[in-house]
C-alpha cells in the first residue's frame, strides 16, 4: 500500500501553520499537450486580431491619404475662416500703444439683410413689438385692455409711461428690446396701449 502512495501527487502537511504544500519533485511536471494546444491556439486568434486592427489602420490611413486635398487646407478662404474661428475671445488694451485694430466693427453679414422692419406707427409698433409681452401679460405686463392693471400706472402720469418705455422698467428692457427705434415712435406706441388697450 505504501508503494502505491509513494507514486501519486499526495500534498504534505506542514506541521508548523497547517498549509498544503506538494513535494518539490512534482513542480517540474510537463504541461500536458490539451493545455499546450490551447496556448499556442489563443496566441494565434490573439495574433491573428492584432494583425487585422494594423491592417485595418494602414488602409483607413491609405484611403485618407488619398481623399484628404492638400489644396483645400492652402486656401486663403478656408485659412481665414479657421483663423476667425479660432481667434481669442478678449483683447487687451495696452496704454500707451497703438490699440486701433482692437476698435469694434460692424459684422459683414452675407446674403439677405437682417434687419427688423420698423414699424411706422403706434398700432404697427404694437403689433410688432409691445403685443409679445402686453398681449398675454408676460413677465407682469399689463395686458392690453386690462383697465385694472393699467388704472395705477396711468395714475403716474404719461412722462413715467414714458420713461418706463424708453429706459425699461421692472422685466421690461429699454425700448422693449428695439432700441434701433425712434423715441417719439416709443412714445406713439404707449400713447396706444394708453388709450386702445387701458
């Protein structure tokens, strides 16, 4: 019985801290030839997918070789438009140094004009600009016809109506966000809520 022990792996007890350990002649053994077969087939699959994603990426890089036009990046137009696009948002005035290029200049804008058309009259200023907040009573406008709400501001008098109008008030902005128009235009705009819409 002692013979057939003395062939098998069998672990050996350590006396001192209890831990399985094996005799040293069994750490040499061979790997068997399943485990060799499956290393040297997953080292090919891994080489064999490493060798695509490089060809893969030498070919990607050929076709973008041959599709990207060097010209294009030499045009003066698409030079410039990447120049303003990536241009710094702040400029520093130096005193004492020529700042003139650092003046703010109108945007050339192409195509058709962008600019509002201006109403001619206060009924025309009101449909354009003061109906967006004092028709459904935004941001606490006084809706036009309200006679409540505009009872207490009339009360002020037409000259704070007025300078409500031109300077802005509360919510509403100067010129209701169209300071491009006239003041006497303002002015015949309120003079209309005043007497259609109070």
């Amino acid at each position: 019985m002692s013979s057939n022990l003395a062939g098998r792996a069998n672990p050996i007890r350590d006396g001192y801290n209890g831990r399985r350990r094996f005799p040293k002649a069994q750490i040499g053994l061979p790997v068997s030839k399943q485990d060799t077969h499956f290393f040297n087939t997953f080292s090919m699959v891994i080489g064999g997918l490493v060798a695509i994603a490089l060809m893969i990426f030498a070919l990607a890089r050929t076709v973008a070789g041959h599709t990207e036009v060097p010209e294009v990046y030499a045009d003066p137009n698409y030079v410039a438009s990447v120049d303003e696009r990536t241009k710094p948002f702040a400029r520093e005035a130096v005193a004492g140094q020529d700042n003139s290029a650092m003046a703010i200049q109108a945007v050339a804008t192409s195509g058709a004009a962008t600019a509002l058309p201006a109403p001619k009259d206060g009924p025309s200023l009101y449909d354009a600009v003061c109906k967006n907040c004092h028709g459904p009573g935004l941001i606490g406008a006084p809706k036009f016809g309200d006679h409540a709400a505009w009872a207490p501001r009339i009360a002020k008098g037409k000259n704070a109506l007025y300078e409500h109008a031109l300077k802005g008030f509360n919510a509403m902005p100067a010129k209701g966000s169209r300071t491009d128009l006239s003041d006497d235009l303002i002015k015949a705009g309120v003079d209309y809520m005043v007497e259609k819409g109070s």
